[in-house]
C-alpha cells in the first residue's frame, strides 16, 4: 500500500518550513527556506509577503521530492504560521499592498499608548480579552489607514483584504485572485483585537472603533475542518487546518488537558495552558486566548506569556554584535565559565512583554566590569531566557490556581543542553522534550489530520507523544532565590527608558 | 632575510603529491616522484604524521592525507552546531526504530556524546550527554576510528576489555575497522557490556569529511538476530539519518 502523509506548512518569523508526517506522527520529510527580514528604520519590522509565498512554491515540492511522494499522497494540508502579522492585499491583482508589518513591530507605539488611556485596557479586555498592544493586528490595519493614501477608501469599496499569515496562503493556495478562500481561525483571528472572545465573530464595536469596514476581514472557520481543496500547487489537497503558531505547538504537544503547557523557544518563546473551556482572565500580566476549536465542538481556551526576545537575542549576538558565527555556537562560548560574572542582559529590544507589558522599556545589560568576558555575556543571553520563563510561569501559576508540575518544551532552542538545564534549575520543575521537536509543524499536521479523518481522534495523538529528553533541577535553592532577585532588579532598570515625548520626536524627524 | 626552508618546500611538495592522487602512496614513491633521498623522504611523512597531516596504512605502510590537514580552515564544526543540525533526524531515528540514539564525535581519545534521545518507551532515562565512551568498544567510536575522525593510542598495558567480547587486540580491531569503511557503518556487539549492542554510521561534513557519527544501541535480542548479527532494517535506518544529518551539513555525495 502507498504511505499516505500530512504536510504542514509552518510559516515562521524568519523561515518557512515544509513537513510531512506519517500516521504515527513521526517527521519523514522537511524542506526550509529563510525569508529577508526588513528593518527600515528602529522598531519597525517587515517582510515581503510575496517573498513568503514563493517560498511556499519551492519547498512544498522539495519537501514531497524528499521522501518521493507525490500529490496523491498528501491525506490533508494544515497550516501554522507567525500570528499578528498583517499583510494587506489587493482582492484583484493579488499584490500586496506595500510589506506585511510582523508581530515584533512597534510602529504603533503612540497609538496603543493612546488606547491605553482612553478608553483604556478593560474596555479592551472585556471583549477581545488583549490589553493594547503593539503586538496585535487592529492597530497595524489603523496606522495603515492612516498612512497609506487612499488605502482605508479601497478598503470600504472592498477593494482590499486583510490576513494574518494563514489567510493569505490559504487564498493564494486555493486560487488567488481566482476564487481564492479568504478565511481565518480562531486562534488567529483572536489575536486581531477586533473579535469578540466568547462569541469568536467580528465584535461590531471593535471594528467601529478602530474603523475597519467588514469586506476587509476573512471569514473565521474552526482550527481544524476542511476549509476545501487547493487549486495551486497541491491541486486536489484538502487544506484542513490553520493554527496560530503557538496554538500549534501546545496541540503538537498534545496539552489537550487543563493544566498541560507547553513553552515554544524560537525568535520569541511562548508558554500556554489550556485552561479547557473555562476563559480566564488574568490578573498577572498574561493573554487569554484560543487554544483551539475543532469542527464544531466547544471551544477550548488557553493562558498565554508571551516573551519577545528570546532566540532573537541569540541571533542579535550572533549577526549584530559577531561574537559567534552560528546560533548553537551561543553554548559552546557560554560553557568557557562557570556563571554569569554578575552580568545580566534584559533584552528589552521593543519594550517587555508578558508579564509586564511596558513599551517603555529598552534593552540593558547591567553589572559590567573589567572582569566580564563574552563567554560571561553568553551566558546571560541564555540566561535571559530562562528568567523570563520563570516570571511567565510565576503568573500563570497565580492566575490558573494550579502548579505547573513539569514544562513541556520544543522550538530550535531545545538543542541547547546548558539553556534547557538553565530552566530546569531556575523553575524548579523538571524539563521535558518530546520526541518530535519540531511541534508547531505537527500540531498543524494533527490539527489537518483529524479534519479529514487520518486521525480517528485525540487519545490516538496522545499515544504517538514520546519523552526525547528530560533536564532535572539542580540549583541550590538559595543561590535560585538571589539569582532571581538580581534579575527582577535588572528589570527594573529597563523600565522608562523611552521617554512619553521619544516617540513623537522619532515620529517628527522619521517622516 | 633568511630564504626559503627547504624542508618545509619538500614537505609542501609531498602533501601536494598525496593529494593530487586518488590511491596511498608508498615511501619508494614518494621519494622518486620528488627525486628525493628515501631516508630524506622518511624523516619529513614522519614529522608529517606526526602532526596529523599525513597518516600511515598499518598494513601496506603506504601514505595518505591526514584527518588533521582537512580539518584545517572551514571543516571545523563546532559540537552544538552538530547537536543543533541533526536534532530532527535522531528524533526520527528513535522514533522509527524505537531505541535510544546518540551521536559521537572523538575528544582526547574517546568519544564525546553530544547528542541523546531516549528509547521511546517513556521507561525512566537520563540524558548522558557529556559522558565518555570508550573508542575501541563502542558502535561510534570504532566508526570514528574508521573513518579517520579519532585515532587510538593504546596504553602499555594494551587496550580495555569490558567484555570478552571486546576488541583488544590490535590486528584483530583493524581488521573490524576496515570492514566498517568498506560497509560504511559499524556495530558493536556485547564489547562493551554484556546483553547490548549498537550500530553507528559517519556524519559527513564539507567535502566528505566525517564529523561525527550517529548510532543507536539497545538490548542485544532487539539490535541482532540470533546469530548476533545486527538486524539490516535498524542498519539501514541508521544509514539513512546519518545521511539526511550529512547532506544538511553540506556533503554531497553521501
């Protein structure tokens, strides 16, 4: 009998990667490519969606080349893809209208400031369950109305569409300007600030107030059913999946329980919990938001800590400061001492996100002396990560009622042993990685698998998820307790750094 | 200012002389090619050996590029750049033959694991990352023997046996060693303790050089058959992530 596959397409901040898995969940084909990252001026980040998907186009068919499959063998196709990301198209050429603005970007500063006092973050979090941020969608589609002339009129002639990263490969996979499915998820849709978080549509006092007209918007479908058949590329595939990266990974890890978490270590790393179909608004800094929702069963939310700078820092060390050459190389240098020499790096490069969300925020490195070498700072960088962890599993701890007994983990990071012992010590909680690291691409996988039935159900999923590796904590609990303590108190010092006038200064001279 | 050392002339002229032939060459060789005196000829490949530019076959006693002259320049790899790049594979290598994997690469006369995924059986395992294995007793070190990537200097008291099946004896580990280059991949049955085994295979870098390898290992009755074979279908699975982990560090061929 011929083997028949999922392929997930996992479209990521800096890559795009092609996967196919067998029935048992195991990874038989990969296939990358890296996209260009635009920094046209300090805070803003973009990339060329079209770049995005003529990538799609090439590793698809590198990725079936690599295990000799051919179209017929591909059971579904689900996506994952980098959330809040927004990329604005036009419904009849296809072109995107000028460079999707990525999740990192902070162009929207002032405005989100501005949002924050009045009408402030309840009225916000009442309905979208997100306080302001820089983060999200709505503010991006707001500052491009803003910005762009005539943009905000097409779009009320309903010459435009608007997509997070699914939307748009989704309706260029099933036909473009030719018919093309413009729709999105709930996990993603979630992420725009403009729907409703119990109801899951287009909350209409949302959308009046950011102004945005409902012909821009995708129609918003389950996680997981089949969306229809692609006409590009796979002609015949049925597309059965869409998941927020991170939403994919905890489905990939199969936290299908309240309680489970997981935390994804890439560009940013992110910790969710399901919290099950109970919506829990935090009371410490972190997001409420969808796990996911299957076909049309209720559904499942979860808590969120989000961290921006986390693997980034690896690659600013690496690119920006020429310290090592490739990112693993980080704990070949972190290993020449013993500690952090007392140096700690907050990486607060476009302010802090969970659990404190402060724009104002910018990077610091602190407790310089002659004696620190970069091994000392490498050391830091990784370190970064783990405190962060720490603060994000803090609040979800106080906010869930539960404690996080062990941490699931995945993302590229995951292969660095001294960073994975790191968390062990710093959480206090065993570390645990799962057999199939590369989890955002196999929750998209599962998620497609189980809308066209090559998956019966979710106890199946369960049973493939396998122990690969487990780091146990080993830290004197005092030592824990001071460490802790001088990071809270490198913190501090990055907080207000960007002055309330900084951002109209930069508007002024910028354009 | 001084000229040119004529020594290290003639030894720039026999590493150019190996590595334009495809075959080893021998002494008498060498010295006529380069018209110069045997005895000359012996004392620059010996200090040429001894730096690990050139190496010696045991047997024929014939000459070749050493491990240590293509390590120079690009073919350095760093160990968690290795981890970082085949992370993928050995997953999918535990995965499908459902034993714990790890990979290899020699340090100071042992293997160096830098790589470990547990049997997928969820029992209770610790990650042994770090750990040292012996070179002469484990599937991966005799493929680095193999290949060129380690080289074994045997104490006085002659090679460790852990096990009676260890090979301790020099022309006897040669022997087993030429057969993994000619089969390209190499197992160890019961040397290094009693009741398991392991089968390995090269990582290539650029240019072929092997980097590194990559191996499973488990209890005896899962790894042969009950002739104390290695089972082929494990063998070939272990060829294959070794060659997916190689192409994604750059080796063509393989």
């Amino acid at each position: 009998m011929v083997e028949r596959y999922v392929m997930s397409i996992d479209q990521g901040t800096t890559s795009t990667r092609c996967i196919l898995f067998d029935h048992r969940g195991r990874l038989v084909s990969v296939a990358q490519r890296e996209h260009r990252q635009y920094f046209p001026r300090p805070g803003w980040v973009e990339h060329d969606a079209m770049e995005i998907w003529r990538n799609v186009q090439r590793i698809v068919p590198e990725a079936l080349a690599g295990v000799g499959a051919d179209a017929a063998q591909i059971a579904a196709i689900g996506i994952a893809n980098q959330r809040e990301t927004t990329v604005l198209w036009d419904r009849r050429t296809g072109t995107p209208l000028g460079r999707a603005i990525v999740w990192q970007d902070t162009r929207t500063a002032p405005l989100v400031d501005a949002l924050r006092d009045r009408p402030g973050d309840e009225f916000f979090l009442d309905r979208c369950g997100l306080p302001p941020s820089t983060y999200f969608s709505a503010p991006r589609i707001r500052w491009l109305f803003d910005h762009v002339e005539d943009l905000e009129k097409r779009a009320r002639n309903g010459e435009v569409l608007f997509g997070t990263m699914e939307s748009w490969l989704i309706w260029n996979l099933t036909g473009g300007v030719d018919g093309g499915l413009h729709i999105s998820d709930p996990t993603n849709a979630s992420r725009t600030m403009l729907v409703n978080i119990r109801t899951l549509t287009w909350d209409p006092e949302l959308l009046d107030f950011f102004g945005v007209p409902r012909p821009l918007l995708p129609e918003i479908r389950s996680s997981a059913e089949s969306y229809g058949e692609a006409r590009a590329l796979l002609p015949g595939v049925r597309i059965g999946a869409a998941l927020g990266d991170q939403q994919a990974a905890l489905f990939g890890q199969t936290c299908f329980s309240p309680g489970e978490a997981k935390c994804t270590y890439g560009t940013g790393s992110f910790l969710l919990m399901n919290t099950g179909t109970d919506l829990v608004h935090s009371r410490n800094g972190l997001l409420t938001t969808v796990a996911y929702k299957i076909f049309n069963q209720p559904t499942v939310y979860a808590l969120e800590g989000p961290m921006a700078v986390t693997g980034s820092l690896v690659q600013w060390f690496r690119d920006r400061l020429g310290l090592i050459s490739t990112a693993p190389e980080i704990e070949t240098l972190a290993r020449t001492v013993e500690d952090n020499g007392g140096c700690y790096i907050v990486p607060a490069f476009s302010g802090l996100f969970a659990p404190y969300w402060r724009s104002d925020a910018r990077g610091v490195i602190v407790g310089l002396t002659s004696y620190i070498t970069k091994g000392h700072l490498a050391r830091a960088v990784l370190e970064a990560t783990a405190w962060q962890t720490r603060e994000v599993v803090d609040a979800v701890n106080a906010d869930s009622g539960l404690t996080l007994k062990q941490l699931r983990v995945d993302g590229g990071m995951t292969s660095d042993n001294l960073l994975m012992q790191m968390l062990a010590d710093v959480l206090d909680v065993p570390v645990v990685r799962p057999l199939v690291a590369e989890t955002v691409s196999l929750g998209a996988a599962y998620a497609a698998g189980l809308a066209v039935g090559y998956w019966p159900d979710m106890e199946v999923l369960r049973r493939n998820w396998y122990r690969a590796g487990q780091w146990l904590p080993d830290m004197d609990p005092e030592r824990r307790a001071y460490e802790y303590e001088s990071w809270k108190r490198a913190v501090e010092r990055s907080l207000g750094w960007i002055r309330p006038d900084d951002a109209a200064r930069a508007r002024r001279s910028g354009q | 200012m001084a000229g040119p050392v004529q020594s290290i002339e003639r030894a720039a002229a026999i590493l150019r002389l190996l590595a334009a032939g495809s075959r080893r060459l021998g002494l008498g060789e060498i010295a006529s090619s380069l018209g110069l005196a045997k005895g000359t000829a012996h004392g620059i490949l010996r200090t040429l050996q001894g730096v690990g530019f050139v190496e010696q076959d045991e047997t024929t006693g014939k000459y070749q590029l050493g491990a240590a002259l293509l390590h120079l320049g690009t073919s350095y790899l760093d160990v968690n750049e290795l981890r970082s790049r085949s992370l993928n594979w050995a997953d999918a290598l535990a995965a499908r033959s459902g034993e714990a994997v790890r990979l290899g690469t020699p340090l100071e006369g042992q293997v160096l694991v830098v790589h470990h995924v547990f049997r997928p059986d969820d029992t209770l395992q610790t990650l042994d990352v770090g750990t040292l294995l012996p070179l002469h007793a484990s599937s991966l070190g005799k493929v680095l023997l193999a290949f060129g990537t380690a080289t074994l200097d045997p104490p006085e008291e002659g090679l460790r046996a852990y096990t009676r099946h260890t090979l301790v004896d020099p022309g006897e580990l040669n022997r087993a060693l030429a057969e993994i280059r000619e089969l390209g991949w190499g197992a160890e049955v019961q040397e290094m303790s009693m009741g398991d085994a392991g089968i390995a295979a090269p990582i290539r870098g650029h240019g072929g050089l092997v980097v590194g390898a990559i191996g499973l290992s488990g209890r005896v009755e899962r790894i042969c058959d009950h002739r104390g074979r290695p089972l082929p279908a494990l063998v070939a699975l272990v060829r294959d992530a070794a060659r997916a982990i190689s192409r994604e560090l750059g080796a063509t061929r393989w």
